[in-house]
C-alpha cells in the first residue's frame, strides 16, 4: 500500500484548475476519451468535433482495441496502440490528461489503457468537460495540429486479468473481485444493458457501484469519503483487487478511487460482463 492521494496528481488526478494553468505546456497531450452506451443516446466523437478543450485530440475506445476480440473494446495488442498514439501525436515525453464529456465514466478506462502499456504520465481530468464548460473556460471545434511523437511501450501484463483468472480468483479468494455496475445488475434484478446476457454477477465478488465514488459534479471524492465508498461494498482497500464491470469502463473508476486510496495492486478484467455474462458454463450468482 502507497500513500493515500489528495489534489492534484498528474498519475491519477487533476483539477481543471491544474489543467488551465498548464493548457500551454509544449509537453501537455489532452484526450477527449468520451464514450457513450446505447441508451445514452450521445456521440463521443460529434460532440468532439462541436466542441472540445483546446488542442484536444480524440481518442476512440471502440478504435483503439483488439479488432480481433468479438467482445467489446477489449485492450488493443501493443502495436496497434503504439500506432494510433503515433497518429495522434502522443509519445514519449509527454504529460497526458484524458477527459470525457460525461464528467468521469469513460476517461479512466483510457487511463488504465496507458498504464498498461507502462505509460504512467497521464491523469484524468476531474470533472471532466461538463466542468470545464460549466466553469466558462476555454473550448474550440478545431482539429489540432499533429506531428508524429515516438512511443516505447512495454505491456504490463499483470494489470489485466482474463476469464480463467477471473474464474480461479472467484474460487480461491486469493484476490477481492469488486463490481462496478449498478445494485440492480449486479443482483440480477435489472436486465443487462447489451442483449443475450445472463443477469448476475462473478460468484463472490463484491459490489460497488462506480457513481458512489463520485460527487454531485462529477468530481472523485477525497480521503475518508472515498475510503467510505469503498468499504460500504465490503471491499478492503489494503487487499489486492480485480474490477469488473459491464464492458471494462467503469471498473477503471475503481481502479483509479484505488490508486488515490494508496491501493497500486488491482488488475481490471478486461472482458467483464460481456464475457462473464455469455458462457454457461461459468456460474452466476443472483439475489
């Protein structure tokens, strides 16, 4: 266990306060990572091209994946990644923030995605857009200006978890498996958002439920309220944990409450529910 984080921290977190003070830096990369489910009913990259922090470049969770995988979005193979960081002119050297028009919900499935490709100069941006427009400060509809930036990425393979080990962790109890979907789904009371799915959660896993980490304005809690998020599921925050969710998006909420809790030792299941949830012959806990 690290310490606990609080204000701002370029490896986890910043204030658009942070993120205006340092707008101009030569070395600032900013991500609009905004991604939607179906029964959102928005368009990440339309509402990009409206309107988006300046100097801001667009990064496609549903592009930047492994085209291979039926399930979706699942993390892109290292070269896949290295080339479209390559097109969007992130590299080595540069301090990235990735921020998305929901407040917190899909940026930090971006930032897990750095960190496992051993890139760990990237916080996201707290509050997101809705904050950054919500404080009058600075948007444009311009693309910027790219210029291609080497990249060197090493995977680090102890970050994500597969079904298998998903499977031996749910039997073993050697690592906590924590839910970042709603109560309602994961008590198999409400029906899953991508259709076909058993309802239901991983045989002792635990719930907490993304939203409960955040504020009113879409900003993380701090300190003995974040802790308070956490523990009201269950989950020890001093014990090694896998996070799971629907599709590998929010479980990445968690993952970072965790590292601003001091917690460094989580993986994230990668193909979540939408795997979890497909397969008969894996077992499924309700009530």
């Amino acid at each position: 266990m690290g310490k606990p984080i609080t204000g701002d921290d370029p490896k986890t977190l910043v204030s658009t306060d942070w993120l205006s003070a340092h707008l101009n830096d030569p070395d600032l990369r900013i991500l609009d990572a905004s991604y939607y489910l179906a029964d959102m009913g928005r368009d990440g990259k339309a509402e990009y091209d409206a309107a988006h922090i300046p100097g801001a470049r667009f990064f496609d969770i549903d592009d930047v994946c492994d085209a291979r995988s039926d399930l979706p979005h699942m993390a892109a193979p290292v070269e896949k990644f290295m080339s479209r960081m390559r097109a969007l002119g992130v590299g080595d050297g540069h301090q990235v923030v990735v921020y998305d028009g929901a407040g917190l919900f899909s940026a930090a499935r971006v930032w897990w995605n750095f960190r496992l490709m051993g890139k760990t100069d990237i916080a996201v941006l707290d509050g997101g857009f809705p904050k950054w427009q919500a404080e009058g400060r600075p948007v444009e509809d311009m693309a910027p200006i790219i210029r291609d930036r080497h990249i060197t990425v090493q995977r680090q393979a102890h970050m994500v978890k597969d079904v298998t080990q998903v499977a031996a962790a749910s039997k073993l109890g050697d690592w906590q498996i924590v839910d970042a979907r709603s109560e309602g789904r994961f008590r198999g009371t409400e029906p899953e958002v991508r259709a076909g799915l058993r309802s239901g959660r991983i045989p002792n896993s635990l719930n907490v439920h993304y939203a409960s980490l955040l504020n009113e304005d879409g900003t993380m809690k701090e300190g003995d309220a974040l802790r308070a998020a956490f523990e009201a599921g269950g989950v020890d925050i001093e014990k090694r944990t896998i996070t799971t969710c629907g599709s590998g998006v929010t479980a990445a909420i968690l993952m970072l409450g965790l590292a601003r809790l001091g917690n460094e030792d989580t993986a994230l299941y990668d193909g979540s529910w939408s795997e979890w949830g497909q397969f008969e012959q894996l077992k499924v806990e309700t009530g």
